[in-house]
C-alpha cells in the first residue's frame, strides 16, 4: 500500500508529459498521464489509427539461472518451460488458496532469461513471491523495473508507423513474440503485446532512451494519425475488448475459473505448483459466479461496485463499467450469480437485468464478450 | 482556462447567467477540464423547484460522476436539448452552447454568488 504521504514517483517520460501538457494522475504510486486533450478521442484514435502510451509503472521481474524455466512452472500457474525463446505468454500468480496475486505476461528471452512482466500495484508482492517461492541455487529473481521504460504503441497503423524506424522485421513478428531489436537507433526489447484489442507493440527500452524513441515514434507517427494516449483511454479500450483490470475482475478472492480465465490454469503440467490443489478442486466445482457483459439501454454509467439487479434484486456486482466510445453505450463487466446468467438471455430477451445506478435501476442487456472484436 | 467576466460562478462550479428573471446555468470550463469527456448530463426537467446551493442534477464524465448545483432559485424553464444529443458541447463550448438549463427567479439579486475574479483564486487553490 502506498504512503499516501510519499510523493508520486515520475516515469522516464515526465519531461514529455508536461510538455504535452497532460492531466496527470497518481496510479499505484507513479505519476502518469491520465489524458492529454480527450480520452474519447485517443481510444478512437487507437481503435482507428494509433496510440502511444507511456506503461513504464508496469513492473519488470527477471528470473534467470539453469533452474529458472522449472522455478516459474512452480510459481506461476501457467507453463513458461513450454515457451520457446522469442515468446510470451499471459498468466497469473496464485495464492495456495487459488487465489489470484497478479496476472502477468512472461517473456522468454532465452533458454535461462525470462522476463516477468507485472502489474504497478503488484510489483512488490509479485517480486517477493517469485523470490520466496524460486528456491535453490540455479535460479535468480531480480527487480528490474527501474531499469526499463515501457512504451507501447497500439492501433491498426501501429506496424507502419513503426517499420520504417526499427531494425526488426515486423512483419515476422508474430502475436506475442518479442525480439531484442532497435528503435530509432536506440535498443529495446519489441514485443507484439498490448492490452487495447488492436494490433500494437509495446517496446522495453533503458531509462534514457525512453525520450527519443517516443520523440521518434511520434513524429513518425503523426502523420498517420497517431497521438499520445493516457490511462483512461487505456482503461475504456482493454474494457471494449472484455480484458481483466487487476483490483476489478481480478483479486485474492478471484480464481483464474471465476474470471472465464481457467485456460491459463495448466492444470496437465507435470510439475507441481503454487495453488495447485485448490484449483484442481475449482475447476471441478459449480461456478459460484459468473463473469458476464453488460450493456445499459440508457447513457447512465454504471461503475465499480455497483449492483446488477435481476426483477429489482441483486443478483451480482459491476466490476468495470465506463461509456463505450465505439459503441456509443455504456458497458459493464459483472460477476453475476450463476442462475441470473444463464437464464437472463443475451441481447434484450427475458429476465429483466438493470444496473443499480445511484438509488434508479437502469435496464442493461448481456452480451457475448469481449464488446469489441478488431475487424481481421 | 477562461473565466468570463460578465457570469457569475458558485464554489462548486458553475456559472450563471442573469437576465433580468431569467438565469441560464453552465458549468465552468475548469469544471469541463477536470471532468474530462462529458457523456450525459442529468439536468433538472422544466417545471422543477431548484434551490441556490442544491443538488440538483448529475454530470457524468468517463471517469466520474459531479452533482450539478443550482446557483440560484426558481423553476426550470428549459433544459439544452443539444447537450443530450452530444454532450461534448459542454467540453467544446462550457460558456455558450453547452449551457445547461434556465431558470426562471423572482428578479431578487442572489446572494453567495462570486464575481470572475474570486473564482479565479478559487480555481487556483484547487
């Protein structure tokens, strides 16, 4: 938890923000750019050209050594040993209880480098257990974060605006691998990640490099459209494309099962690992909620924490809901009682589900998610 | 970040327009500025009682929801059917077309009000 007394650290693109004369905003204890201009208009910027995004609050865990592939297959509830160097792979961190610490994505760097990408506001958690729990000699677990800056650049133009400026060959790169390469002259670990639903690179660079590569990157990009977009684009984007935000669909009281997300859960791995039994139990058990979509009928927002009432009742929670700028309504993630989801029919059938918003219920349909789906 | 001369403003933000009877009430473009994109706006429906100090409506933006204040007293006379169609008017034009509703008043002064200037220091100590 953060001293809400200590002052809110800097990224390496501070300089850049005030510059752009961003509204900046405190996040898990780091000063980050909230918006620049609109945030309406930097999400349908990414959605229809590109963005770019300074993510250098993200936390960047290195585990290294002969034992490091076997450590993390014991830590983490997915596979790392299974990924071939050059790719990545989303995952989480769970607590013995099947609880979840973090959800993270892993990068293989090579056959004894993997780099654990994780949430600001679980960095330390995440670094302590990766510690506790890589025990022996032949795997080492450092913090790194304060020697990388994050910039991500997303958006169907993402590839053509980066091409000309970098030495990797996009159009090898394939979804979720990551290579070293350059950008703009400077070194940076490119990989074809994101947390937006469009096409997009995130690129890894050192501290002093953060400043011209996004110098660089958004001259380039400008002409195509591109511009600088902050978190609250951030946040309504990753909710258009149904992706889980760490302290709303995810939690210590959350299975990865609860969240739709038991894929990630390698249950048929051989080794042995954190949460196992729990989550073995889990996946065999009747869902006690169900993680749905929602979309209000009327342009109230409903917003975390807010009741889903089925016939007036509650029957679940709002976990993220925000207005949707490429749908033009307001939508909801919500974790429903079982019987409310499956019996209140998608798309405006039965069932009457509303969102309580302040005191009115505000009638809602469920959708199939994610909201949006990028055009392929 | 503009503070017209010729309105007066609340502490809460808004500002208010009066015409003789007639009181035409916005929110302030520091208020548009630290709301962020508006996206619906909850204004009193003519006909409503409103009291200079209470809540009386919502203005919601992504990220968050304000109560809207009335300046003054009276009864809604009219509320901007342009911001329902887009409420980006607020956002664009706090002052002029993204005005919010008016309000008919008895024609008495109303108190509590301030003048350009001291919501100029207000905005700074916020």
């Amino acid at each position: 938890m953060t001293d809400p007394q200590s002052p809110l650290r800097p990224t390496p693109l501070a300089a850049v923000h005030e510059r752009l004369g961003a509204k900046l905003t405190g996040f898990a204890g780091w000063l980050m750019p909230l918006r620049y201009r609109s945030e309406t208009a930097e999400h349908q910027a990414v959605r229809t050209a590109a963005g770019i995004f300074d993510l250098s609050h993200m936390g960047e865990i290195m585990v290294t050594g002969p034992d490091a592939a076997a450590a993390l297959d014991y830590a983490l509830v997915g596979q790392p040993s299974a990924l071939a160097p050059g790719r990545a792979r989303y995952t989480m961190i769970c607590a013995p209880d099947g609880g979840i610490i973090d959800d993270l994505i892993v990068y293989r760097l090579a056959a004894d480098e993997f780099l654990v990408v994780a949430n600001a506001a679980n960095t330390a958690a995440v670094f302590a257990e990766l510690a506790e729990r890589a025990t022996g000699p032949n795997a080492d677990v450092t913090d790194r974060t304060a020697d990388y800056a994050l910039i991500a650049v997303q958006g169907p133009r993402a590839a053509r605006i980066l091409t000309p400026l970098t030495s990797a060959d996009l159009g090898e790169v394939r979804y979720y691998a990551s290579y070293p390469a350059t950008v703009a002259g400077h070194d940076v670990l490119l990989a074809r990640t994101g947390y937006t639903g469009e096409d997009g690179f995130e690129l890894f660079t050192r501290p002093d490099d953060a400043e011209p590569v996004w110098d660089a990157v958004a001259s380039a990009g400008a002409p195509d459209g591109l511009i600088p977009a902050g978190l609250a684009a951030r946040d309504t984007l990753r909710l258009e494309a149904a992706m889980p935000l760490y302290g709303n669909e995810l939690g210590p009281d959350v299975t990865p099962f609860d969240a739709g997300l038991g894929r990630v859960v390698k249950l048929g791995k051989p080794a042995d690992f954190v949460g196992r039994a729990a989550l073995a139990r889990r996946a065999e058990a009747a869902p006690e909620r169900v993680l749905v979509g929602l979309v209000g009928r009327s342009r109230r927002i409903p917003r975390h924490g807010y009741e889903v009432l089925r016939g007036g009742s509650p029957c679940g929670t709002v976990t993220s809901g925000a207005p949707s700028p490429t749908l033009g309504k307001p939508i909801a993630m919500a974790y429903l009682k079982p019987d409310a989801a499956s019996t209140a029919e998608p798309d405006g059938g039965g069932a009457g589900l509303a969102f309580n918003i302040r005191g009115s219920a505000e009638p809602a349909d469920l959708v199939q998610l994610p909201f949006y789906r990028r055009p392929t | 970040m503009t503070v017209p001369d010729d309105l007066r403003y609340t502490q809460e933000h808004e500002w208010v327009a009066i015409d003789g009877t007639s009181a035409t009430v916005g929110i302030t473009d520091h208020a548009q500025q630290a709301l962020g994109d508006v996206v619906f706006v909850s204004a009193p429906a003519p006909g409503t009682k409103v009291t200079a100090g209470e809540p009386c409506g919502e203005v919601e933006s992504t990220k968050s929801v304000s109560d809207l204040y009335s300046p003054v007293d009276g009864e809604v006379t009219e509320v901007n059917g342009e911001v329902d169609e887009n409420p980006g008017v607020v956002n664009a034009d706090p002052y002029g077309a993204g005005w919010l509703f008016k309000v008919a008043t008895s024609g008495g002064a109303p108190s509590g009000l301030l003048s350009a200037a001291d919501y100029t220091e207000l905005t700074k100590e916020t």
